[in-house]
C-alpha cells in the first residue's frame, strides 16, 4: 500500500464526531400543575419543547437584578 492509496483510505473514512461537552443534569422536579399546564399550552403555541421555556424561564429569572435578595 503507497501513500496515495492510504491518503484515499483515511479521506474516504467516516468522519466521527466528537461529542460537545454535557451542559445539561437530568433530574427530577415537582412543579404544580397550573405552571406546568401554561408551558405545555405556551409550548405548542410557539413550537418550542416546555422543558426548553421552562430552562429559558428560570435564565431570565436567575439574569434579573437583585435576585439574591428576592428568592427568599
């Protein structure tokens, strides 16, 4: 086998993707069943999974000034 022939064997490999870091922890939450409801129904108005609003609801919370003082 030349250099050529193995140069032709690698390009024509699939390429493997690495996968991207974990940024995200599956657990387990109780929400009541209003809230829940309201994402859901919000969900497919916009075309956006209730668990994506949901992480997008709590960013936007957690990004607001003066939430160490009001979570409480």
């Amino acid at each position: 086998m030349n250099t050529e022939t193995t140069l032709q064997a690698v390009s024509a490999a699939p390429v493997r993707r690495t996968r991207p870091p974990k940024r995200k922890t599956r657990i387990t939450i109780y929400l009541d069943d209003e809230v829940l409801n309201e994402f859901r129904s919000l969900s497919e108005r916009c075309g956006t999974g209730y668990q994506t609003l949901i992480n997008a609801a709590l960013r936007h919370r957690l990004a607001a000034p003066g939430v160490e003082t009001s979570l409480a």
